[in-house]
C-alpha cells in the first residue's frame, strides 16, 4: 500500500539521525512539562502570600496534590525560585528542540541532494534526450525543500501537537470520562474531514510540484533564448507564452491555498460542535448537580485550548503530504535506470588504441509525442507521465572498419549523415549494440567506463565553457593538472588570442564572464581534449569555424599530435581530412566510399564531387583575402 511504502521511506530516512531527532523529541518534552508546570508554582507562591497575610491555611493546587506534594512544605521564596528554574529550562531547552530537529532535516536534504546529484552523473546522453532541466531543476530545490520541510518543521510540530492533545485528553478524562467522551462525538467527522483533506493536498500538490518543472524550464528557456527572442524582436510572443504558464502555475497554486484555507475553518467549525455538545451536556450535569461548576469551566477552558494545536496539526499534515509528495517524485527519478555503466566483468584498458567497428547500427529513441495543448489538463498529464515517444530515428546503418593504433580515420559526409552519432558511440554516449565496438580486441561494453573515456577522447562539436577561468577550462581533464595550458592552446592556435584577453589565461568564462567566438569555443575544444592526452583522439567537426589559414596551422600542429595516437578528423571540408591514413564517407549512416584521398579522388565519387567543389571555392577564397593583403 502506497501508506506504508511512505511510512517506511519515512522513517529510512529517519534512521542515520535517529540519535539527533531524539534529543530534539527529549527538549522538546522538557520544554512542554517546564511551561506547564511553571505557573503552578506560580500559583502557590501567591497562595501562601496570601495565608501569610490573611493568616488562614494554605490550599494546595490539584495538581501539586496529585503528585502527593503539599504546598505548605515551600517558601514563598522557594516557590518562586522554583518557577524561575522552571521557566529558565523551558527557554533553555528551547534551543536545543528547535537546533535538533531543524539541523538533520538539513543534513537529510543535504543527504538527497547529493544523492541527485550522482545519479544525475551517472545518466546517459539518451536520459537528457527525454528530460527537461527544468524538471530536474525543482526536483534539486522545491521537491529536495518540501522533503526538508517535512523532516524538519513537519516533525516538530506533529509530535509537538499530538503531545499537547493527549496530555490536554488525560486531564479531560480525569475531569470527567463522561463529558470529554461526549466532547470527542465529531471526532470521527474530524478523522473523516481530515483523510479527504490530506489527499487533496498531496494531489494538489503534487500537480503543482510537476508545474514548477514546467515553469523552471520556461524561464531557462527564454533566458538562455534571449539573444534570439531580442533579435528577432519577439519579446512579446515569449511574454504571452510566459504569461499563460504563469497564470497556469496561479491556478494551480490557488487550487492549493483553497483546500488548505477551507481546512483550518472546518475544523474549527468541529470544535464549535465539541464546545456546544460540551456545553449542552456539561450544563445539564450541573444542573444535576453530578458536576461542579468549577469542572465544568474548566472542560470548557480546556476545549478551546485544544483548537491551537488543532491548527498546528492541519499545518504538521499538510507538511507531510507535500513532503511524501515530493520524495516520491524524488524516488521515481532514482529509479530510472542507468543505463550505461560498468558491466559485472569490467576491465580497465590495456592496448595502444586500435579500433575496429563491425556492422554498428543505431537508433536514437524517437522524440516524445507533443501534447495537446487544448486536451483536458488531467489527461495531458498523464500522458506526460508514459513516456510516449515516437518512431526511434535511424542514425547509422551496418557501419564495419578498422583502424590500426597509431593510423588516423576522416570521416566526412553531410549534415545529418551520422558522423557524430558514431562519435558518441565510440566513447560510450550512447551505448552500441554488443560486440559492434572493440577497442584493442576488447568490447568495450566490457570496459570500464573510466578507462574507456580516458583512453578515447573527443572533442565535441558544440563545447561547454564552465564558469570558471580559462586555465581551468582548458586543463579541464587534463592527464597532468600542473601542466601549463600554453602548451595545448599553442597546438590549437588559440594561445595568442587568449593572451590578449583581459586577464588572460585566469579571465572567467561561461556563464559569470566572458563569453568566446564560436571559433575560439571550437579550438578550446581542441585544446581540452589534447591536454587529455588520449589513445585516441577524435575531433568532431572542430574546425569548421575557423578561417582557412588558422585550419592550416591546426593541421600541421595536429600532425605532431597524432603522432603515436590513434585519430579520428570528423569534418565536412576535404581538407581537413585528405591527410588522413583512411577516409570514410558517411550518407544517411551508410559507409558508401573509403580508401585514401588519391584512391577517393580517382573513385570518382561523392567525395571526389565535393572535393572538386571545395578547390573551386578555396581558390576563390585564397585570391580574395590575397587581394586583402
Ligand atoms: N540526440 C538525438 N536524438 C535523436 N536524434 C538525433 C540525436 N542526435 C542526432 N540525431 C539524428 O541522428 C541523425 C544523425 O545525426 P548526427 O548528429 O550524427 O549527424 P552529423 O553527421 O554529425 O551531422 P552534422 O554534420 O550536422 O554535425 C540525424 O538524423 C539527427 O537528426
Ligand atoms: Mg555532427
């Protein structure tokens, strides 16, 4: 049952600060007897002021008698001195109540975030293919935060409230069993009230928590689009589109507030009901004379105190249906599978970098089917939630080579012809059927993944830039962490416009500084993966913003890299591939020319057609910047 499936994450998570949540439980026990007990000192202080100034016997308080304590044994002064030491270690255990319950429901969101954060690494590309940042976003702050608040607050106040209700029941029952029986008739309206209450939270909340994911991503969206949408002048086309999920996120957060405005009245509404029957009932005893009057007002006295807690429990309740329902969204993004990770039998590699591929063919998961933006918003969701994805896409076809360590492989073909899938693969992006993939004769579904993208490094199309400084940047897996970077920004021609920055090599990057040209990104691409220092090096397509001459030195410089490692050249332009040991040419994921550049050109092909169309533009090209000169 999903009840006590909760229960029991509950208290798994409970568990590792069991030893703190009790001397939480213990000050906060402490904290409730000292100010309850306090004023009763209180009161027998000025009892006996007054029997010393009146002369008459002094009246010990019910509930001094109780414990078999007279109060003719204390002094005024003692009397007094014990309700300053009482009040003093309500106050005082204050602290640590509020310090130990608050302190490991941080550390258990600390705990989860964490816990996110490594499954988050361990996912593969095809993972990210399916899920929005902007999901994975709340999951890491509002889910992570309702859990905390649960553990934390939730768990104080529950036990705070059902602590007080009980004690404030005892003295109920030992007042009258009769009465406070008559009192708890709506009870089971309360439980009934409360039941359909909480589902509703954790429904409402629930969709809620899933907007949130939506909106994040909304937000991300128009703010990294920025430059697009200010471009084309479209600010308010991504204004009215912000506006309707804003106001989508408003309804559905008011259909939250109104369950929970709706619940505190009602229940106030019960305890109405328990005061009148009270009233009723308690009247006629004392009409009957089988109660005093003095019981009576007290019942009534003690009835309404009950309603602070009463609230302070719809409060505890609502915490803990917004803290199941996130934790479950928080496990159900645990359980997605990993996909790509070491086998049971995975060794590191060992070998100098000789590739062979046999009849690799793939297919990237089709993407997920659009919603409906008119369908009814219950049904869309819950679309949503089974992953409906369409046709796979075919992205390579039977694709068989081989290279031997130390050769060197271009791969040229058109937009969408696969070049990069087949890049991914090598290094384990994505994962290739079995036995398609062998590195040094091994399979390198066998390998251990860390040895794998050590030994195989490519360097992206598209990189990332880290907001942190250029230096980092570059030596960001570097083989030696305390080599210079000049070193590798020198082979990738970009050492002397680095130099020019600001700061140089220490200026920031990224997000928080200064951002680079597309051709400076493609060659600090280069530059990361060359630090590296790899078996084998693949480059996909990183040389396609740089100007001809620039690609010149890169290719010479590459020269020297490459020797005594394995490389692979991904490029659309012949040249930068025609020095290559082996060519390949890739159409629609089908290998349908290789050999080496003079074999190609006479094969009188595809390649031999663009090779031809390249010259022609590069001769126009070269007599155009000459004439710059
Ligand atoms: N993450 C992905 N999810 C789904 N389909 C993809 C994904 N990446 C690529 N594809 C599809 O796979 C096919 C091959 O893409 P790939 O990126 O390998 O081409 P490419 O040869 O590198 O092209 P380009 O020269 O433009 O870089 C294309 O049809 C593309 O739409
Ligand atoms: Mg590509």
């Amino acid at each position: 049952m999903r009840l006590t499936h909760d229960i029991k994450r509950f208290r798994e998570l409970l568990r590792p600060e069991r030893g703190a949540y009790a001397l939480g439980l213990f000050a906060l026990f402490m904290v409730n007897i000292t100010e309850a007990a306090a004023p009763i000192f209180m009161a027998v202080a000025i009892d006996l002021t007054e029997a010393s100034l009146t002369g008459s016997a002094v009246k010990t308080p019910p509930a001094l008698a109780m414990l078999g304590i007279s109060a003719a044994s204390f002094t005024i002064i003692s009397a007094i001195l014990c309700y300053l030491v009482l009040q003093t270690v309500a106050n005082v255990a204050r602290y640590p109540m509020l310090m130990h319950t608050a302190v490991p429901s941080h550390r258990i969101g600390q705990t989860l975030r964490r816990k996110l954060v490594t499954h988050l690494l361990s996912l593969s590309q095809s993972f990210y293919d399916r899920s929005r940042s902007g999901d994975l976003m709340s999951l890491a702050t509002a889910d992570i935060n309702a859990v905390r608040m649960m553990m934390g607050p939730g768990v104080l106040v529950g036990i705070d409230t059902l602590f007080i209700v009980s004690m404030v029941l005892l003295v109920m029952f030992a007042l009258s069993w009769e009465l406070t029986l008559i009192a708890l008739i709506p009870l089971p309206l309360i439980a009934l009230f409360t039941n359909f209450f909480s589902h509703a939270e954790y429904n409402r909340f629930e969709a809620v928590q899933e907007d949130i994911g939506e909106l994040t991503e909304r937000t991300r969206e128009s703010y990294a689009g920025i430059r697009i949408i200010q471009g084309y002048a479209r600010e308010d086309f991504d204004g009215d589109r912000f506006q309707d999920y804003s106001l989508r996120h408003y309804a559905k957060n008011m259909h939250l507030a109104r369950i929970r405005s709706f619940f505190d009245p009602t229940l106030d509404l019960m305890m109405g009901a328990s005061n009148v029957l009270v009233f009723v009932y308690g009247g006629l005893m004392v009409v009957e004379n089988t109660m005093t009057l003095g019981t009576f007002v007290a019942f009534l006295f003690l009835i309404n105190y009950l309603s602070g807690p009463m609230i302070g429990f719809g409060w505890a309740i609502s915490l803990f249906q917004r803290g199941r329902a996130s934790l479950r969204r928080l496990d159900a993004f645990w359980d997605t599978k990993i996909e790509i990770q070491n086998s049971e039998e995975a060794k590191p590699h060992r070998g100098d970098g000789g590739l062979v591929i046999k009849d690799l063919s793939f297919a990237y998961a089709g993407p997920k089917l659009v919603e409906d933006e008119d369908e009814d918003p219950q049904t869309a969701t819950a679309d949503a939630k089974d992953d409906r994805t369409s046709e796979p896409i075919r992205a390579l076809e039977g694709v068989s080579l081989e290279l031997a360590a130390g050769q060197t492989l271009g791969i040229i073909g058109a937009v969408g012809s696969g070049k990069s899938t087949l890049a991914r693969l090598l290094v384990r992006l994505y994962e290739p059927p079995e036995g398609t993939v062998l590195l040094d004769g091994v399979d390198i579904r066998d390998l251990e993944l860390e040895s794998l993208r050590e030994t195989i490094v490519m360097a992206p199309q598209n990189t990332f830039l880290f907001s942190d400084t250029v230096a980092r940047n570059v030596m960001l897996s570097a083989a030696d962490p305390d080599g210079e970077p000049e070193t590798f920004t020198e082979l990738a021609s970009l050492h002397s416009e680095l130099e020019e920055l600001k700061e140089g090599y220490d200026t920031m990057l990224g997000e928080r500084g200064v951002n680079l040209s597309g051709g400076q990104r493609q060659r600090l691409a280069i530059a990361r993966a060359i630090a590296a220092d790899p078996k084998v090096l693949i480059l996909d397509d990183c040389l396609s913003a740089v100007d001809a001459r620039t690609e010149e030195a890169i290719l010479g410089n590459l020269r020297r890299v490459f020797d005594g490692r394995t490389g692979v050249i991904i490029s659309h332009r012949v040249r930068a591939v025609q020095r290559c040991d082996q060519i390949i040419v890739l159409e629609e994921g089908r290998v349908t020319e290789r050999g080496t550049h003079a074999e190609l050109i006479e094969a009188n092909g595809y390649y031999a057609r663009i090779a031809a169309e390249q010259t022609d533009s590069e001769d126009h090209e070269d007599h155009t910047t000459g004439a710059a000169e």
